[in-house]
C-alpha cells in the first residue's frame, strides 16, 4: 500500500477540483484502481487481494481521502460491496464475485430508501426466489459509486428476514438516476435507483434466508463507517496542511497570519481535531485486526469522532483561507461540502450517538 499512495497521489495529481466540479471521475481511473486491489484492499489474496489489515488500509484511505473525497467514497462503496460478500456469501459466491471486484469490476452498496434512511428497518425492497432465479424489485436513493458501478450489492427484505442480493447493474430493469448537484462528493457517482421486477440467478442471493435485517445492515456498514472514518482523518489532514501552509505564508498587520492568536487558535484546534479523529480511527482498526467483540462500537465511535471533527474543522480551514479558500475548486471548500455529508452517511451524528448511549449505559459500571 506504501507503493499505492504514491501511485494515486500521482493519478489524481491536480485534478480533484477539476472533477468535482465537472461531477465525474474518469473511469479509467478507477478500473485501474480496482484492477491493482486499492479500492477494496483488504480482500484476502485468494480472491486477488492485497490481504491489507485494516489499519494500513485505513491509512490508505486517509491518504486518498486528504486528496479527493469523491475517489475515497468509491473506495468505501467497493470496500463495503466486498466487506458484504466475504461476510454473507458461501464459499462458491466467494469464489464467483470477490474476484470481479479486485480485477477491474466496480460495485456499489444499496440500503437506503426513499421511506428508509436512518430506520433501516422500514426497508420495503423484495427480493424473492423460485428455482434458478431470483427477482428484485424495489426503490433505492443515493447509492455512492452506483453511476460507475457493474454490480449493486441490493439489500432487501427475503423470505421471513432480509437479504442481499449481487445485481448487475446492465440487468433489464435496472435504472441508474444520477442525483443531481449534489452538495459535496460530487463525483462520488451517487444515484437513485430502481428494481423493475429484475431477474438474476438464484445463486447471487447471498447466504440463506436465515439473516434478520439488523444482523446484515451491522455487518456491511461496520465495514462503511470504518472508511468513511479513515477518509474523515485524512479530510482533516488535508485541511490542517492547507491552512498551516496559508497561515505561514500570507501576511496582514505586517506579520503572517500564523503570528496572530485568533488565528493560532484555529491551527490548534485542528490539529487537535486531525489527531483525535486519527487516534479514534487507529484504535477501531486495532480493534478490527483483533477480531475484537469491541470493533462494532469502536467503528461507531470513530466515526461519529472523525466525522464530526472534519465538519469543524473544515470551517476552520476555510476560515483561515479566507477568500483564497472560497471558491468551488479549493481544497478546503471541497473539505467543507464533503465533510458535512459525513455527517449524514453510514449511520448520522444522531443515529451514531443513539447507538453510542446505548453502549454506554449497557456497560456502566
Ligand atoms: P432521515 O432518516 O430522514 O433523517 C433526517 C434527520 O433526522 C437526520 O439528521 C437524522 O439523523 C435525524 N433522525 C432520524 N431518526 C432519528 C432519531 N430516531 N433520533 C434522532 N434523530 C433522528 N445509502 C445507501 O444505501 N448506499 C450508499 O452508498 C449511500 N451513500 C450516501 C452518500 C451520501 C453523500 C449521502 C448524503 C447519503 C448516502 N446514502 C447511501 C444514504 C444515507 O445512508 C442516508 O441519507 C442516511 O441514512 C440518512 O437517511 P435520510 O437521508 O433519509 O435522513
């Protein structure tokens, strides 16, 4: 992954701004991403994975995120799209999708509902089988990554609980929307989604029908809140940079903007704010590697930490930049927009502090 960082900071170059604003990344440049294993790193090699632990991926994915948020959100769909099939499917399933998605092949991961964002529960998606086939039919709203991708990773209600379902995105009765302007990861290939009654063989139905919808959302979003954490970190990292190399260059009152203490105090909080979310992130990783029981709550935490940080701290990059961080294509306005929809995805600051009082009032002591 060493060799990655230096290989995507030299593909994206410059051109972040230039893509958000335009609202697309080029294809190439992901399908070579994904045919390298860096936007699902911690696939095992046995399915053409690099085998990452989480916490090198995790850096990873700071990396990519202080660079271009719209590439780490494809990153956190692919990671979760995978995540989903090493943890639900059997062994064939394995064998049969893993491998599309460390060659080239891109995915996406669809929960959301017009009538189920933060209450998953609500999910109103069917999915049914009878011999050899299986039909999906439903709606799904803001699927990150789905504009670029060749499989959705369709979750939806099977049998007596729920399920997930491998979709190829070209199946007859597929159809992509793109949402349209959308605040920030503008890239990032979001799009609404419709299941006209689609048939896909039985056997991209993953696992049985014996999983209850809790149990399979927790398990592909853990994967997703983890990223997004990670690319939070790297936001943060990005904008501490920006601001600092401002700050020490640009001057006013005859002294640089780093000399005058309102201004310090922004730097501060930054950093502070880049460590925190980074310590978070470590810890969860740590917890992750372990197999820890802690590594669900941890995930929770870091990024409800990270995300809330970045918000935060984005502002007070832009802050100190001024007018010469006020325009679309600047790294901090980028930071700004993209920052605030972390705080939406993967389970809101609300739904994530819903989670983490009920964690901490299980296990007072
Ligand atoms: P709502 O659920 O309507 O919530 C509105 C507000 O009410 C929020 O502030 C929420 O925190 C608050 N709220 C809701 N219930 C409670 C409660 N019980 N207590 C306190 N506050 C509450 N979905 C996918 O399936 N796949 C993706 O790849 C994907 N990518 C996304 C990328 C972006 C950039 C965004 C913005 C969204 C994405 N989503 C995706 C959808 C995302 O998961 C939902 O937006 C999210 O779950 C919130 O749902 P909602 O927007 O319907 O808001």
């Amino acid at each position: 992954l060493a060799d990655g960082r230096e290989l995507v900071a030299s593909l994206i170059g410059d051109e972040a701004g230039a893509w958000d604003v335009a609202g697309r990344l080029p294809a190439e440049l992901l399908r070579d991403l994904g045919a390298r294993g860096l936007l699902c790193a911690q696939v095992p090699a046995e399915f053409g994975g690099l085998g990452a632990s989480s916490l090198d991926n995790g850096e990873f994915t700071a990396h990519v995120g202080s660079i271009c948020s719209s590439v780490r959100s494809v990153m956190t769909s692919q990671g979760m799209a995978a995540w989903s099939i090493q943890r639900l499917a059997d062994a064939q399933q394995r064998r049969a999708f893993l491998p599309q998605l460390t060659s080239g092949g891109l995915a996406a991961v669809a929960f959301s509902e017009p009538e189920a964002g933060s209450d998953l529960s609500a999910v109103s998606t069917e999915i049914t089988s009878s011999g050899r086939t299986a039909v999906v039919t439903g709606r799904k709203k803001w699927t990150t990554a789905a504009v670029y991708a060749d499989v959705i990773v369709v979750f939806g209600r099977y049998g007596d609980g729920a399920g997930a379902v491998v979709v190829p995105a070209s199946a007859p009765g597929v159809h992509v929307a793109p949402v349209e302007n959308p605040l920030g990861c503008r890239a990032a290939g979001h799009a609404n989604l419709t299941f006209d009654a689609v048939r896909v063989p039985a056997e991209n139905v993953l696992g049985g029908t014996g999983f209850s919808l809790p149990l399979l959302v927790t398990a592909a979003l853990a994967y997703g809140r983890m990223s997004v954490a990670w690319g939070c970190a790297g936001i943060l990292r990005g904008c501490l940079s920006a601001a600092a190399h401002h700050a020490r260059s640009r001057e006013q009152f005859g002294k640089p903007l780093a000399d005058h203490q309102l201004v310090q105090r922004h730097l501060a909080d930054l950093l502070a704010a880049e460590q925190i979310s980074r310590r978070a992130c470590e810890h969860a990783s740590r917890c992750w590697d372990a197999g820890s029981p802690e590594a669900v709550t941890a995930a929770v935490l870091a990024k409800y930490v990270a995300a809330a940080h970045a918000a935060r701290g984005a502002a007070a990059a832009v802050q100190v930049l001024a007018s010469a961080g006020a325009t679309d294509q600047q790294l901090v306005a980028r930071a700004y927009r993209d920052s605030k929809l972390m705080e939406i995805i993967e389970g809101s600051n609300e739904i994530c502090q819903m989670i983490l009082a009920d964690h901490a009032v299980a296990t007072a002591c």
